[in-house]
C-alpha cells in the first residue's frame, strides 16, 4: 500500500534530523514551505514528545534526533500521531 502524503512528509521530516544536526525552525520552514511559527510549534510537540532535543542558544532554538527519534526513523511508517496531539502541560 502506498503512503500517504502525512506519512511522507513525516519520514521525510525524520530524514532531515537524520541527516542533519542543530535544525532551526526556520531551516523546518524553508523545507515544507511554511511559516517559521508553525514550524516552530511542530518541532516544540516533538521534543515535548521525547523525538527530539531541544537547546537554546541567544532567541534561538537548535534541535537534533533524540534516541527515541532515531528509533521511529528506523521502524517507520509509523503513526506517532498520538504522542504530538497529547494537550501540553
């Protein structure tokens, strides 16, 4: 079976943390084609969900793959939907 578009962006997503250390919002935003906030928001659910580390430099936000990142990478397609739409704390 196919996949569909959000499984291909997701795995692509992943592909890019894989393949890349230190990704900024913005970097997110120049790749998929949308705002610098909204990607900002993304990449704050997916640390929050464990898939991603998150440190601060100045105003700035660099994140990198987390063990639990590289984990999904490797079993994906996989829906971890789930863990992005949990209500933050």
């Amino acid at each position: 079976m196919p996949l569909k578009e959000y499984q291909v962006r997701r795995k692509a997503l992943l592909t890019l943390f894989m393949n890349n250390s230190d990704v900024t919002s913005l970097d997110i935003a120049n790749e998929f084609n949308v705002s610098d906030k909204a990607a900002a928001h993304i990449l704050r659910r997916m640390a929050k969900a464990g898939f991603l580390l998150r440190r601060k430099v100045g105003k700035r936000y660099f994140y990198n793959i987390s063990k639990r990142g590289v984990e999904m990478y490797d079993t994906y397609p996989g829906d971890f939907s789930e863990y992005l739409t949990q209500e933050q704390e």
